[in-house]
C-alpha cells in the first residue's frame, strides 16, 4: 500500500497510471481532479484507444472493490441494480445485489445499451443509492461510475439522454497517442502488460479524507462570480438549445477546487476555472442543429466564452 501522506500518494498514483497510458498526462491529472471532486468520468473516444484500460488501471490502484458492466443492447436494469430472487428451500425472497454495488463501476461501452437500461444508473450517480422492489438501498462509500462509450456515430450505438450526461461531471476524450508514446506502448506490450503490474496505492478511506479535504479549498467570491458567468453565457447563447445546468456549475466550482487540492495549493485560481470548464460543461450543452451544421460544438462555443468573458484580477 502506498503512502499515508495524501500528496505522496497522489503522485504515486500519477505515476501508476502513467505507465499504463503512455503521453496523457492532462487526461490522468483530470481523471484523478474528478475523482478527489467525487464526481463521476465519462471517457468517449474511438475503439481501442485505452479507455477502458485507463479505467481498469484506476480501478487497480485503489483498494477497493471493483466491478465491470458491459453495456449491450439486451442489458437490463435488474443486470445492473440486482434484484429479488426466489429460494425454494425456505419459499422466501431474498434481495441479490447488482455490480452497482460497489466502490469503483466501470460502465463500458454505456451508449450499446437502450436508453431504458442507461437510466438505470440515474439515481446510483446522483444520490448514491438504488431503490428496487420499492427498498431504497445506500450504495458503498466512496461510490465512482466511470463510463466508456464509443462516438455516437458509430454502429449500435444510442446517444445518452440530457439528464444521464448531466450526471457525469467530467468527459474526457484520449486520443491517439503521440509517436514516441506509440512505440514506447509498443515496447511496454512486447511480453507482458503494464496492467498487470498496478497495485493499490489508495485506501478508500484515505480517499474519502481527501475528498472532504477537497472541500476546505477556498474558492474567492470573484472565482465563484467567474465560475456563475461563464455558466450563465451558455444559458444565454442563441446558437445552443440547451446551456449548462446549475450541478454543471456545481460540478466546476468542486472540480476547481480538486485541481488546486491535487497541485497542493489551499485557494482556487482563475485559471483552475479555466482549464475544467470545457471537460465539466462542454458534453452538457446540446448546440442548435442549424449551428452544428455549420461545424460549431459545445467545446468552441466554450472556448469562445473563455476567451471573451473578463478573467478575475
């Protein structure tokens, strides 16, 4: 197990991941500000990128109890949350939990299920609990969804709905990587996989201390009024048909305070705002179909607003 010290311990678990996902440091560092923030991750990009082998690594590297959906199109909800199963010896019920009943739930591929199966995950992510057969049930603190999911044009899948994306606090794209990441991945695969060498580095009670540490940062009055401007600008853009929510201001206002807590910092700066705001609003913001032809997405629509929105002194 790793340090007791939680910023040693966080650089452990940088450096863990790094060995796994070779030239992704701003995705790591991203990854790791939602998961201090308590916020769940969506990573979208083509297959074969590393996504799910960046979730798995994660997952690794915590101690704490892991567990995989693969998302398909005859998915159910009971697949997800359990359910009440019949014993015949007594003539009784008894409750069987799901996978959702866990510490750390990779969603993979969570667009190749039907929209009825995806909004089953609706309450687990929001209140951290699960109501079946009329029960409400608390689910394990801590409690992190990362999801995977394929660009909706691809083949088999369906887009999730505005309130499933509103839940994510974070999307994350990957990319392909860099030449000299690409043939240092190469040489990392040659006999062995780097996953297999990833062990727990994090406790999750640590990571629970952290995480209320998180919410000690301080978060100056004009950083707030920045965090409420931005937001308030895609409410009010004629070219979106949906702007950002007020748990997307939330969401940015405790990932800000993430990325300061995670570079050892105990105040919230302006460019903290700055470089979440398109990972924590953009996948939010539904863009009006007229614009979208014309080649305009959330992240530009955001950019644009970074650009011309004043920046607190």
């Amino acid at each position: 197990m790793g340090s007791t010290n939680p910023h040693e311990t966080l650089e452990q678990l940088k450096r863990c991941l790094q060995q796994v996902i070779r030239g992704k440091g701003e995705v790591i560092d991203r990854l790791l500000t939602a998961l201090l923030a308590d916020g769940h991750v969506l990573i979208e990009d083509v297959p074969g990128t590393g996504k799910t082998t960046l979730a798995k690594a994660l997952a690794r590297s915590l101690a704490a109890r892991f567990t995989r959906i693969q998302f398909t199109p005859d998915l159910l909800p009971t697949d997800i949350l359990g359910g009440m199963i019949y014993s015949a010896a007594n003539g009784s019920f008894t409750f069987r939990p799901g996978p959702i009943h866990a510490n750390v739930v990779l969603a993979d591929e969570i667009n190749r299920a039907s929209p009825r199966t995806q909004s089953a995950l609706l309450e687990a992510m929001s209140e951290r609990q699960v109501t079946t057969e009329g029960e409400t049930r608390p689910l394990p603190r801590p409690f992190w969804v990362v999801a995977t999911q394929n660009p909706i044009e691809h083949n088999g899948t369906y887009p999730l709905p505005e309130a499933q994306l509103d839940r994510f606090c974070m999307k994350l794209v990957l990319g392909y990587p860099a030449h000299e990441d690409e043939l240092q991945l190469l040489r990392d695969q040659e006999r062995v996989h780097p996953l297999a060498a990833v062990t727990a580095v994090l406790e999750p009670a640590l990571l629970l201390e952290m995480q209320q540490a998180v919410r000690q940062v301080e978060v100056e009055a004009s950083v707030l009024d920045y965090v409420v401007r931005l937001v308030a600008r895609t409410r009010a853009e004629p070219r979106l048909r949906l702007g950002a929510s007020p748990r997307g201001a939330l969401d940015l206002r405790r990932c800000a305070q993430a990325r300061a807590y995670l570079h050892g910092r105990t105040s919230v700066r302006p460019d903290d705002v700055q470089l979440l705001a398109v990972p924590v609003l953009a996948h939010r913001l539904i863009v009006d179909l007229k614009a979208r032809h014309g080649g305009l997405t959330g992240e530009t629509l955001l950019e644009e607003a970074l650009r011309t929105e004043p920046i607190p002194a």
